[in-house]
C-alpha cells in the first residue's frame, strides 16, 4: 500500500466507529495499470473530492482501491439475505468495500463505494471482482435513474484495472466506484437477527434512524413505537421508490433482501432493464426462473422484503406497539372475531409470516397501512402525472389500467407511447395512434381520455410540457446499453458508451439528431436477457 492520499473529502466513519462488529476492516487490491475510464466531475465536486489537486494517475489508483485515503477506514460490511426467497445467512461484501464515509459539500452522509475491488472475509469461493461490461451497465443504468429522479445510488467513476478476470472467457477487469447515502440493507438486519443478537438490530436501527430518519429521534415517545415507525418510514420510501420503478417500466431483475437498503435507493444495477414493448411480465435476467421478480411482481416482492425487516424488528416493537397500532389503525371494531383472524391468515401466507404472535397483526398493519397504501397512491399519482391529469378522480386508476391493458395486446412501447401522448394534447395524434397495430381501440381509448381531460383546468401547452416533464424521451433502451458494452468490451472502444451517457444525462429534453436513441429496437423478436454480472 502506498503512502495516504489526501484527497480533500471530509471523511467521517461513523460506521466504522460506531458499529464495531458489523464489518471487518477491509483494503482493495491494487491494480496493475489503473485506468480511468469515466468519471463523474459533478458528483466528485459534490462530494469535495479535490480533483485540482489530485493527478489522473491517483484518481485511478484511489478509486480502484490502491491507495489509502487520509482519515479513512474502508472495510466490507457484513450481511445476510433472502435470495429468491432462501435464506443466506451469510453474505457481505465479497467484491466491495466502503472506501470512505464522507459528509458532502452540503453535509449530507455518504459512502463510497468499490466493487470489484478485490476479495474481503465475505467473498466465500468468489475472486472479489468485476468485470468492464457489468461494471459499465451500473454506471449507465445508475445515472440514467438518477436523472430520470428515481432515488438511486451514483455512479462516481469506472476504472479499468488491466487485470485479465476469469469468467466463461478472459474478460477486462474494473471497478466501479459507487456513492450511496448509505449501504444499510435489510440483509443487515436479518444477519444480526438471524443470530438472535436483538442488542446489534437494536443499535442497527437506532444508527438507521439517526442517520435517515432523524425525525424520529424518539424523545418522549416509547421506544418501541419508534421501531415500528422506523418500519413504517422504510416501507414509505420503498414504496415511493418501487412506484417510480413501475411509473417508468424500470425491472431491477434481482429484489433480493441483501438488494434492499434502509434509506430507499435503488441499488445493486445487475439484472436489470427497462421495459421496451409493455408486458406486465416482463422478465429479463438469466437466473430468475420463477419469474419471482418479473415487472408486476415487484411491488409484492418489496412489501415480501419488509416483511423479512418487519420480522427483525419484532423483539424491539414489542406487544405494546400492538395495541397502539390496532388503536390507530382503528381496527378493533370493525376489524374483529372471525373476519380478523381470516384476514391475518392470509396476509401472514401472503407475507410469509410463519409466527403466530399478536406482534404479527402489528406487522400486517404496519406493512399494509405503510407500504401498500401509499405504493398504490404514489403509483396512481405518477399515472395522473403520465396522463397530463393534474386533478383526481376516482376513474382515474381505469383509465390508466385500460390503456397499459391495450399497450400489453397489441405489444405498444411503453416509454414511446407516454412520450406521444404529449403530442396528442398538442394536437398531433398520430405518432401515439401509428404505435398500434389495431387503432381503432386505442382510439376509443382516447376519446375518453379527451373526455378526463375536458375536467383537468390545465390549458394544453401546460399540460403538455407537464406530461414531457415525466415522460422520458430518452432511456437506456437495452439494445443501446449493449452496444455500448459490446464496443468497450471487444474493442476498448468507450465512444459509444460516452455518446450514450450524454444522451441520457438529459431524458426529458428532445434533441435534434437522436431519433436513434428515441425507438426501440429494429428486432425485438429475441428476448432480452441479463445476467448477474458476478
Ligand atoms: P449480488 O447478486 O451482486 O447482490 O451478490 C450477492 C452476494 O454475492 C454478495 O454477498 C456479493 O458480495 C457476492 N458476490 C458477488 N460476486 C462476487 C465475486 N465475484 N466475488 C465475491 N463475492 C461476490
Ligand atoms: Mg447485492
């Protein structure tokens, strides 16, 4: 290891100090000839990395884990998870660390991130790295969310290492440097209460709820309910967070628990991909048989996922909460004898909750009142936003169900038909009409849509810079991303991966010359598949 860098960021290890236990101190390999590939100057400023004064040269070394940064204490965090729904009760990061803990330029926690980095303690039989192609998907799907504004981890830079990796052939090596606010999943939980280490969840969750959900800061209140209010603000993120995944047709291919942070970014870029024509099943990765978590799967896979958390906060909520909850949720009158103890059967096979303590009705409350409620309003509330709707009406949700029903018979773009619907307000209805093969329902369609909007008081124009607003013209489509693979990989050519990162770091913003990047695939007769990227 070579001397320290000082790299001008603000390190703060917080983590590291305050959860001894939860990691093993962890250094990255260091890279034959560390090369940087790209890099995010926006990002690095946001996060103080001083790049005035700071050489290519050690930008690569540092990033790709070759140098020790002053202050800092990386290490790999240890977790466990449910992978397709089996419990793994070891897992960690194998082919990651957490380089550095920082506080932004506006005093926000972050952590930064290597993967590929090199083997950890968790790296089981793996070799702790990764290759260019994955390494360069992340980074493109990644930004793209961030600018399509999906919460999501960041991409800060990609560096190619000029290793040989082993995988099916010899594949270049790199790692990814990647910014989260912070990398709590539920895997962490479920590893120290696997354990039946209940005093380790319990400084997890309070270390969780200062560092993301201060407002929770307890005070007064009995403790317990703070916990179950931590699984409520959690279940309140994911489901904004898998709503905007379901508004833009976005797959993440693999909802692992381990896959599931705390602060509701979307993380861990593998399998995933975006839907081109619209299929509510629409599966792509390679090792998902089950289709566990194929597009419409997802949100009953998260609600599954914070279950799993639900469970591991247990001991902390306690029966008191239960009370307080079935109080709240003023279900004890309605809510009684026969049809309650129906309803708690089914939710409990639903959820997989196999315990039959009172605590459970607390969990299915707390899961049904916070995730499943506001998933549903905030996926509606994008729908409207999609529709150009800027009031509500109770028909709303048809409207929108008839149309995504239409798009799925006849195989309609998703993402291009939203973007016409805007030229349909502008009176130019044929780009959305000549995307059905049969118009004539879809025209029926729009005649009642027509009818919504005669009752929504904005005048067209506003309507329709609205609806251009969250419908993006421009999203990594899956054909774009694997040319930009496929040259960088074959060919060390990183142009098309360049050309496609500029399109994107504006997705709502037509420009001339990039019809290209605007439709979907000449031939989509294939499917589309993904893979892990291990
Ligand atoms: P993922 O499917 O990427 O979420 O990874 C699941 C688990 O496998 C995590 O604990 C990873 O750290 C680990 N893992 C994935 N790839 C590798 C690798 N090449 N070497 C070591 N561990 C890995
Ligand atoms: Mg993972």
């Amino acid at each position: 290891m070579s001397d320290e860098i000082d790299s001008g960021l603000n390190v703060d290890n917080s983590y590291a100090e305050q959860l001894t236990g939860f990691y093993t101190p962890s250094q990255g390999d260091r890279a034959p000839a560390a090369t940087l590939i790209a890099f995010n100057q926006p990002l690095a400023n946001s996060l103080g990395l001083d790049t005035d004064n700071l050489s290519e040269p050690q930008l690569a070394a540092m990033l790709s884990g070759g140098t020790d940064i002053k202050g800092a204490a990386p290490l790999a965090q240890v977790y466990a998870g449910h992978q397709f729904g089996i419990f793994s009760p070891q897992l960690g990061d194998g082919r990651s660390i957490l380089l550095a803990e920082v506080l932004d330029n506006g005093g926000q926690r972050r952590d930064i991130h290597l993967k590929g980095s090199g083997r950890t303690a968790y790296s089981r039989a793996g070799d702790g790295k990764a290759s260019i192609g994955p390494i360069l998907r992340e980074y493109i799907l990644c930004e793209a969310m961030q600018q399509l504004n999906v919460p999501t981890t960041r991409a800060l830079s990609v560096v190619s290492t000029g290793e040989k990796i082993k995988r099916h052939k010899p594949l270049a090596g790199a790692v990814l440097a990647r910014v989260a606010s912070s990398h709590i999943r539920v895997g962490t939980f479920e590893y120290f209460a696997d354990r039946g280490q209940t005093d380790k969840v319990k400084l997890l969750a309070d270390y969780a709820i200062k560092r993301h959900f201060p407002q929770l800061i307890c005070g007064s209140e009995a403790e317990h309910h703070c916990y179950l209010r931590l699984l409520s603000e959690v279940c309140k993120s994911q489901a904004a967070l898998v709503s905007k995944w379901m508004n833009l047709g976005f797959v993440h291919g693999v909802m692992n628990t381990d896959n599931m942070t705390i602060c509701g970014e979307t993380i861990d870029y593998g399998p995933c991909a975006f839907i081109d024509s619209y299929n509510p099943t629409a599966l792509f990765s390679s090792i998902d048989s089950q289709g566990r978590y194929r597009f419409n799967n997802q949100p009953p896979a998260a609600l599954w996922n914070l279950a799993r958390l639900g469970e591991t906060l247990l001991p902390l909520i306690g029966t008191g909460a239960a009370q307080a909850v079935e109080q709240a949720f003023s279900v004890s009158n309605s809510f009684d004898g026969k049809y309650r103890q129906q309803w708690l059967d089914r939710m409990r096979r639903k959820l997989a909750i196999y315990n039959e303590e009172p605590e459970d009705l607390t969990l299915a409350l707390t899961l049904m009142n916070s995730f499943q409620l506001n998933y549903q309003k905030f996926w509606l509330d994008g729908m409207r936003g999609k529709l150009g709707l800027s009031n509500a009406e109770a028909e709303d949700k048809k409207l929108a169900d008839d149309l995504l029903e239409l798009m799925a018979a006849q195989k309609v773009d998703y993402t291009g038909l939203f973007r016409a619907l805007a030229k349909v307000v502008a009176g130019i209805p044929g780009p959305a009409v000549d995307l059905f093969t049969h118009p004539n329902a879809f025209e029926q369609w729009l005649a009642r849509w027509a009818d919504r909007l005669e009752r929504d008081p904005q005048t067209p124009a506003t309507r329709a810079a609205a609806m251009n607003a969250v419908n993006p013209i421009y999203i990594p489509r899956n054909h774009l991303v694997e040319q930009a693979i496929k040259a960088a990989e074959d060919h060390a050519d990183y142009g098309p991966f360049e050309k496609l990162q500029r399109v994107l770091s504006q997705p709502f913003i037509e420009r001339e010359g990039l019809e290209q990047y605007a439709s979907a695939a000449a031939d989509t007769s294939t499917r589309y598949t993904t893979y892990c990227g291990t």
